[in-house]
C-alpha cells in the first residue's frame, strides 16, 4: 500500500539522522581527546652569561596574547631584552598557536625557569602554567665517563671563592643522584663564590672515580672518570 510505504520511508529516514548524529558526536568527542598540550622548549639546555636563549612553543590557541615570565636563579623576573627592568614580555601565537621569544641573558648563573600564562597574568607564581621550561646559565659543569657510569653529587655552595664563608645546599645546589656522561650536572656560582663538589671514591657501578672524594673547589670543574 503506499501508506505503508511512505511510513517505511519515513522510518528509515527518521533511524538515518539518528545515526549521523551518533556517529557526529562520537567523532568530536575522538578529536578532542586526542590534543595535544602546550609546550616550551629552548635551543639549547645551557648557556653562556651575555648568551640570548631561543623560546619556542607550540600547541597554544592561534592569534592569542600570552605572558612569558622567566624566573632567574635568584627567584626575580626581568624582562627578556637585557634591561634588568622588573616584569616579564608578552608574545603573541601566530595562526597555529606558535611563537618565538628571545631572552637575554645577564651574567646571573644557575638554572632559569620560564613558564606561559593566559594574558593578562596576575603575577602569582602559584598559579598553574600552561606550560613551563627550564634551562641553565651554569659555569660549573660535571660529567661522568665513559659511557654507563653515574654517581652521586654533593654541591656546596660558598659565599667566598675559597670554599670559605657561607655554605649553602639550597635548590639547586644539593645532592644529585645518578650524574652520567650524558646529561650531567650543571650548576651557576657569580663571580664572588665557590663551590665544593663532593662525592664517594667510586662509582654506582664500583669503579674508582679518578678525582676522589672531594672533586672541585673552584668556578670549574672536572669530569668524573670511572677506573
């Protein structure tokens, strides 16, 4: 009969849109699901004083504003032209949430922090970022050789350049475990300290290390050798 067929039709119809729109709302839920956090990330992991450090992130909202505060080793925040004017730059992500920020570095050795936040930011370094890196103005530098040997670290930090005055194990000075020939420890002493580097006479894989137990006292350092 051709009522019972345009009801058929209808039916069809009807389960069809039904179905689209299941399938529709599955896939947007997929999409979302599968982005991709902002990131950070440096040139380079170390760098020289005077030296201008390459920020570069990605994965942010295209076309926005943000604040890119970079936290120096002595907890202030200057901005990124070498100034030493208190604050920090804004960026702004091109049309695929990138972009690409210069600091300059200012001869105050140690590890840096940078982070984003959503413009226009509060200040409160209690906030979360939406992404975060770090990196080193370090003049201290020890490795473990060769290839496969790690050892524990001790670094003291003094206030005089004779390991005299003021000691001081405060982040990010302090004990470090499993310093290899790869990655290494890194570290920042100015001008008017010192640092002591302290560690056993061998090695986590047994082998004697060749400078012994008390390494450096000086703004240089050697590398550790397994025997």
């Amino acid at each position: 009969m051709p009522t019972g067929k345009t009801l058929l039709r209808s039916s069809a119809f009807r389960l069809g849109l039904a179905t689209a729109a299941m399938l529709c709302v599955a896939g947007f839920a997929v999409y979302h699901l599968a982005q991709a956090a902002p990131t950070l990330s440096t040139d380079k992991p170390d760098y020289s004083s005077g030296e201008t450090v390459t920020i570069t992130g990605g994965g942010f909202a295209h076309d926005t504003y943000y604040d890119i505060p970079v936290i120096r080793p002595d907890g202030s925040i200057v901005k990124g032209d070498g100034s030493l004017v208190p604050g920090w730059d804004s960026v702004q992500s091109n049309g695929s949430g990138a972009f690409t920020y210069s600091y300059r570095l200012d001869g105050i050795p140690g590890k840096y922090r940078a982070r984003v936040y959503p413009w226009p930011w509060s200040g409160d370094l209690s906030e979360n970022p939406l992404a975060t890196v770090t990196f080193t103005d370090g003049n201290v530098k020890v490795f473990a050789a060769p290839d496969g040997v790690t050892f524990t670290l001790t670094e003291t930090r003094f206030s005089a350049t004779n390991c005299t005055g003021t000691a001081s194990t405060d982040p990010p000075f302090g004990t470090k475990t499993g310093v290899d020939s790869q990655s290494g420890e890194t570290m920042g002493v100015g001008d008017v300290q010192s640092v002591m580097l302290e560690a056993a006479a061998t090695s986590d894989q047994g082998g004697h290390l060749s400078i012994g137990r008390a390494l450096n006292c000086s703004l240089s350092s050697a590398p550790a050798r397994s025997a």
